[in-house]
C-alpha cells in the first residue's frame, strides 16, 4: 500500500471470465492450493476456480451463506438452519451439526478463526429485524449461540494479532469489533468502529489486511470502502454493480482483492471481480472438524 492509506482509490476493478451469481457471496481463498470458493446463496451453488483456472460447482440443494475448506478433506459450509459438509468428489453432502435458528430463517456469511472455529450467522428470510443468530461451530461439532437479535449477519474477520473480532449486523449499519481471545474464543462486548450506510444502502461482508485495514463490501453503494484501524475511512473500490457482497484475499502472495457481488443495478451485476489491493491480506483458515 502507499504510505499514505488515504490516497488508496482503485476504480473498476477486472470482471472475471466465471458465471454470474444470483446473489454472490463469501468468497474465501485456499492459499494451500492456491484455490477460491464462493456461493450463490438462493441457487444453492458452491463454485471453486481452481489454480489452473478450471472452474466447478456443487447444487448443495439449500442456500448456501458460507463454504470453507475443512482441515480433514472435503468442505463445510453453513446453509439451510446448520452446518454441513461436501465431499467435492461425489458432491454428496450431510449435515454436520444444526444450528436452530427461529422459524423462517436461514444461515448467511460466516469465516473461520485461527483455530479453525467456524463462526456464521442467520437472518430471517424476509429480513426482518432482530430474529437472526451469531453461532460458533467448533472443532468438536459443537455449536454455540454466540448472540441472537441480529438483523442480517453478516461479514466476520480477525486483526493480524488474532486480539479482535470484527462483525457485521448489516440492519444495525456498523461494523462492530470485540475484543478476542484466540486461545479460547472468548469474546468481549461489541463496539461500533465505523458506522456506514442508511436507508437499502449497508455493510455486508469484509476482509482484513495485513495492515490491520478493514474491506467492507458496501451492498446498495457499488463499492468496497477500507477503514484503517483506527475506523478511518482510507479507500474505495469502485464496481460497476451496485450490490456488493464481499470481498477475500488471494492470489500467490495474498495482494489481490476478489469481490463477490448481486444481481441488480449495474452492467456487471451478479460477476466476480478481481483487482491488486496494494496490500497483502490474512490467509484464511480452514476449518478443523
């Protein structure tokens, strides 16, 4: 990144040659084999760009808010009211653990810790406020609510140092950050690091830099926005598709952006992008069930 964050502004960053998405999200890269995942949650499809460049997808028949890769083969992924995983092999897929949610509610973004803690949250099919949950799946299958009363759970990161939590509840129009306890998982209160949005403009998902900046994917705003970490606005990453999802690190030196992002406004609604961030990002971690 330049030495000053603040003159960071990339503008319209590279389609990428992949199918659109209904509603894109949670792309994560697999920096061991140089792999990226992300889904399209109301079709139900995992897809994976190999390093090659070859690009496949799963029909896991429920939408599919979260996928990441799991330490002991396969994936797992957060979809329906629980925690599934896939055999890419077969495409057969079992649930791992249920998370039960109310009625009328499906699970979103999630990502996992260090440790390979898999933590994702729900919202209610209509978006209604306040009946989403935060949940932490555990090595040992065990799921735990983290919090309830969520709007639209949404983005999830980590600081370099593992010490904070980042999360974002998209109706509350903030990005939170709690203090983090990586050995445990522990968690201390939320509190607000920047407030974004208003109206059917909100926070959706994020990724975290090296720097300890903070991406956020802007849904109704057409960009990416990165907060230092100090919650200053630093950057902006401007698409053509207003309904931008999220965001994740990769590439061989983790110093590109890829961007998932909706069908809607916009002539590339609903593709993937790609673009140099100007800083490298945090390898994303696999979950260890």
């Amino acid at each position: 990144m330049t030495d000053h964050a603040a003159d960071l502004i990339i503008l319209e960053p590279a389609e990428m040659a992949l199918p659109h998405a209904e509603l894109g999200e949670g792309p994560h890269w697999d920096a061991a084999t140089q792999t990226l995942y992300w889904v399209d949650i109301p079709a139900g499809r995992i897809h994976r760009r190999d390093a090659d460049g070859a690009h496949m997808s799963w029909d896991v028949g429920l939408p599919v808010g979260a996928v990441v890769p799991r330490e002991t083969g396969g994936l797992c992924f957060a979809a329906g009211n629980g925690f599934y995983v896939l055999d890419p092999e077969t495409g057969a897929a079992q649930e791992l653990a249920a998370a039960p949610g109310l009625p009328g509610t499906r699970m979103n973004d999630g990502a996992c810790d260090r440790a390979g803690r898999f933590y994702a949250g729900s919202m209610d099919n209509d978006e209604a406020p306040g009946r989403g949950t935060f949940y932490r799946l555990d090595p040992d299958r065990n799921v735990t609510e983290v919090f309830a009363g969520v709007g639209i759970s949404n983005g999830v990161g980590w600081s370099p140092d593992d010490r904070l939590m980042y999360y974002i509840d998209s109706l509350a129009y903030r990005v939170d950050v709690l203090d983090y306890d990586p050995q445990t998982g522990q968690m201390g209160e939320r509190r607000p690091f920047a407030r974004l949005g208003s109206g059917g403009t909100v926070p959706d998902g994020l990724a975290v830099d090296a720097e300890g900046g903070v991406w956020v994917a802007v849904w109704g705003g057409g960009v990416i926005q990165r907060y230092d970490a100090d919650g200053g606005l630093s950057g902006v990453v401007r698409l053509p598709a207003a309904f931008v999802t999220s965001c994740a690190f990769g590439g061989p030196e983790l110093d590109q952006l890829f961007i998932t992002t909706a069908a809607g406004p916009g002539r590339s609604a609903g593709a993937l992008f790609t673009c140099p961030a100007g800083v490298k990002g945090i390898p994303a971690h696999r979950y260890r069930g």
